[in-house]
C-alpha cells in the first residue's frame, strides 16, 4: 500500500532544526546555478543543510544528470532512464566555480550504469577543466563505485583529484536493505585501490548514515574497516526519510552520541571526522586540508 505523502508527518527531535535562509549570498547561488544550468545534489537528495551551504556560497555539484539508475532505500534522487551526457557540463562546473571564487569544490554524480565506463570519463574531464579555470583549487570527488571496474576508476585517479569521497552509507549488516546492487566489501576495495593508484597521493574519504537500526559495535567496525582500507576522513549525520516511500527512520542519534563517536574515529586514526545530526558528505567539506603531498603532487 502506498501512503499518501500528505499524511506523512514525521515528528523529529528538537536538535534536527533547519534555518531558512536570510542571506544575499543564497540567491546569489541559486541564480548562478539555474544560469549554467547545473545539478546540485544540495537540492537533488533535498540536503538539509543547503541553506546554510548556499547562503555561504558553496554547493556540491552533480554531474551526469538528475537520474540514477539505482533505486536506494534512503535516497531521494530519482531513478529513471538517464539522459544522455551533456558534453560542455565540466566547462560549465569549472565557470561556476571560477565565479563563486570557490577555494574547495565538491563533484559528485548519479550512478550511470548505463554507460560502460560509468560516467568515469566525464568525472575525468569534469575535473580537468575545474583546474584548468582555476589552479589552485582543491578538487573532492564523491563518485558511485563504478561497478568496481578498475579501469574505470583509473580513468578518475588520472586526473588527480585531491580528495577521494565514495561513502559506504551504513554497517555491514544493513547495507543489502539500504544500498541498491551496492556491495560493503565491494566500497572498501574501491577505497583503497583510488589510493594505491595514485600511490597514496590522494586523500580518501568515506560516510555513515546512522539511525537506521545499526548497532554501536557495527558501527565501530565499520570505522576499523575503513582504517584498514587507509580511509583517513569520516563524515556521520543522522538519516532523514525523504518520503514514506523510503526506509524508516528506526532511531534519531543524539548530538552526544555523535560526539562521543567522532572521539572513537579519531583514536582509532582518522584525521578528520565531521559528526552531528546534519552532517553530510560535504558539509564543511573545505574544514579538511589535504597534506601538503597531496596538494603538490599533480
């Protein structure tokens, strides 16, 4: 039976609260985005911290389309027949980063198994023209796993982003029920070879959605897991359901326990680790600075 989305009241917690925007920079954004017609998966999987991001001038772009062609439990990007690649969409990107001024920019994309490759090559050529327009800019790519083709995901390490993001979304356990044809294992091996590539040279980074009855030692082994694969940067945000169509929400974190588990991942090595009710992948993704190493080695 399919609820009607007008009875769907969802009550949440006092903490998970969303500010509207009230800055000039937030229209500014939105224009230049609707003006190069561009995708943000800020407003593509409904992210609850656009406002804030947009109103401080930064967005995370998603590239090849608005439609994927997988069907996860928990996202709110739509799944259909994609469209075919707009072939000047990376110049567009690279202009609209360029004209944010933008010192970190985040590129992200829809799964296209569709293509053969992916949507690798256009990740590839995404980034290229992004610092081709501006040199010196950090470049954090959150990118689908590819099918685990390795030749595919050469093609997106040859272009040296700075920043490696593919998130493995939730525990072991769960990840049949949230992650559609997605493998656990299958995610930490796209991990860690987009590292060995590049011999090291770039910085990875995974994420966790919590709320969608994990267990606190899965958790903890899903950090050890990705420690094991040489993940250095975590983010963890509570799940918000999209629609009734999408999994439950079967348990709102409390900011506590989001701090005591970013303590955890730091002991256990991460570097960075951004932990709250609202965080996503790229919230305050520019916080973290890549090593120097990285930086330089293009």
């Amino acid at each position: 039976m399919r609820m009607d989305p007008g009875l769907h009241r969802e009550k949440k917690p006092d903490w998970i609260r969303v500010s509207l925007p009230n800055n000039p920079a937030f229209w500014s954004t939105k224009s230049l985005i609707t003006d190069l017609k561009l995708v943000t998966v800020c407003e593509e999987a409904q992210c609850p911290n656009r406002w804030e991001c947009w109103g401080q001038g930064t967005a995370t772009f998603m590239i090849a389309g608005e439609k994927c062609t997988r069907a996860c439990g928990f996202c709110a990007v739509k799944t259909a027949k994609p469209e075919a690649l707009e072939d000047d969409e990376p110049e567009r990107v690279a202009e609209a980063t360029k004209r944010m001024k933008l010192n970190h920019v985040v590129i992200t994309a829809v799964a296209r198994d569709d293509l053969k490759d992916g949507g690798a090559a256009h990740f590839e050529k995404t980034i290229e023209a992004v610092r081709e327009r501006n040199p010196g800019i950090v470049i954090e790519v959150l990118v689908p796993d590819f099918n685990d083709r390795d030749w595919a995901l050469e093609m997106v390490m040859r272009a040296r982003p700075h920043i490696f993001n593919h998130n493995i979304e939730t525990v072991e356990r769960l990840t049949p029920l949230v992650r559609s044809r997605a493998q656990y294992q299958r995610s930490l091996t796209v991990l860690q070879k987009a590292r060995e590539m590049v011999d090291g040279k770039v910085a990875t980074k995974s994420g966790l959605m919590l709320g969608l009855g994990e267990r606190i030692e899965e958790v903890h082994q899903a950090m050890d897991d990705l420690r094991a694969h040489g993940v250095t940067v975590l983010t963890m945000g509570q799940y918000l359901r999209p629609s009734p169509r999408h999994l439950p929400v079967v348990e709102y974190i409390t900011p506590e326990v989001f701090d005591e588990l970013k303590e955890v991942a730091l002991e256990k090595g991460f570097r960075h680790v951004a932990s709250g009710p609202l965080v996503r992948s790229s919230y305050h993704a520019g916080d973290f600075k890549p090593e120097k190493d990285i930086l330089e080695a293009r």
